[in-house]
C-alpha cells in the first residue's frame, strides 16, 4: 500500500513539473513574513534630572488633578541604598520632598540607626504625586508611574533595595502576600534579580505600632549584614 502511495505521488510529481510546479502545493497559506514589534524598551535617560525633566507637569494619570507638586525622590544618585515607600502625603505634596512629615522623621532615625544620614541614601516613591486623601495608589496609577522609577533605578544602580510597606513590596517583588510574610528576607525585583530587595514596615505603620520598630531594625541588620562594611 505504502509502495502504491509513493508511486502515485512520483506521478503526481512528474505531472506537475511537466507544468512547471516544482513543489507540491500546501493547503496551509503560505505566510507573509509579519513585522515583529520591537520589544517595548525602557527610554533612555542620561541622568536624574533628564528623567525628572520628562516627569515635569505629568499628566500621565488622575493624580495629577489634585496633587500641587510632583515628588520625585531626593537624596544621592550614586547611592548604594535605595529606599522605596508608597506615595507622597500632605507635607510632601507641599515640598516636593520625599519623606518629610512624621514618617519621614521616623525613617532618618532608621536611616541614622543605619549609621547612614539621608544625603548617603536615595528616598523615592512609587508613585510620584499625592493619592488623594493618602488612599493607596490605584493599580492604573502605579503603572503609569512604574517606568520613572524603573528608570531611577537603572541611573542610580543601587547595591540594595529597601521597599517600606506593601504597596513598594507588592509592586517590586510581584508578591502578593502580607508584609509579615514579606519582610526579613531578600527578594529579586520584578524584572532585575541582580539588586537585592528587603521589604519591611512602612514607618507610617511603625507610628501607629511602635512595637514593630524592633522588627524593622532586625531586617535593617541582614541589610546592613548583606551590604557589608562600605554602605555609601
Ligand atoms: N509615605 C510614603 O510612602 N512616601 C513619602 O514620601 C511620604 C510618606
């Protein structure tokens, strides 16, 4: 049978070259070959302030409407530790600083414990302006914003991530778990596994339970364990 299918499509074969078909036709279409899009590349900035330049009167996202200045993180752009909270609040809203009311005060005294001072660190957000009445950054809102701060963190190519709170945890780890589960231990981000990444409580949080200070200064220890001796 085999044999008999082999001769008919040698005839077959001979048929069509007599007529000038060299290939037996396919029913599949043959395929145009289709443009593929080029992978969605992060733009490229030369420094901070290129990339703050790009944020200027952002109008990217509904925050926009309400918040009066854009905060778009402050401290040493060469770094080696970042920290990431959540949004900017009232005060820093009016400031156009990171980190400046109670919390703030709260995290140069972590920042001190550190035997770091806030001009040695990074402070950035991942949000850049003011949730209204400080409700958490919508899901639209973290990504529109997302990219700048990617973007910083490529410029600034920290040696560690601090992320305070769950949203900064959530938002870099990908995890979608409580911070009790997150904290005290490294993570990759997202899209980099290259820079370390601890989570712990926001100080917002440790103001409303101050027992947990002792539980953010543990994770601050492996910090400063796994940085070793220089943090600058
Ligand atoms: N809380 C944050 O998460 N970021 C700030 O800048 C201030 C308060």
């Amino acid at each position: 049978m085999a044999q008999n299918n082999s001769n008919l499509v040698g005839e077959y074969m001979a048929l069509w070259q007599e007529h000038g078909i060299e290939e037996i036709p396919s029913k599949k279409k043959s395929r145009t070959k289709r443009k593929r899009k080029p992978p969605q590349t992060q733009p490229q900035y030369k420094s901070l302030t290129d990339l703050q330049n790009e944020l200027r009167d952002c109008r990217r996202c509904g925050l926009c409407k309400e918040r009066n200045k854009i905060v778009f993180g402050s401290g040493n752009p060469k770094t080696k530790l970042l920290f990431v909270g959540e949004g900017p609040g009232a005060n820093e809203d009016k400031t156009g600083l990171p980190f400046v009311g109670r919390a703030g005060d709260l995290l140069n005294k972590i920042i001190e414990a550190m035997a770091l001072t806030r001009d040695e660190v990074y402070i950035a957000n991942i949000v850049k302006c003011r949730p209204p009445s400080n409700r958490v950054p919508l899901p639209e809102e973290i990504e529109e914003c997302l990219p700048f701060l990617k973007a910083q963190i490529e410029l600034i190519k920290p040696q560690m991530i601090v992320a305070l709170g769950l949203t900064a945890a959530s938002t870099l780890t990908g995890e979608d778990a409580t911070m009790g589960m997150l904290r005290g231990k490294f993570h990759n981000l997202v899209w980099n596994n290259s820079i370390p990444l601890m989570a712990t409580y926001h100080p917002a949080y440790l103001l409303r339970n101050p027992a947990a200070k002792k539980v953010v200064w543990e994770d601050m220890k492996l910090v400063i364990k796994k940085m070793g001796p220089s943090k600058k």
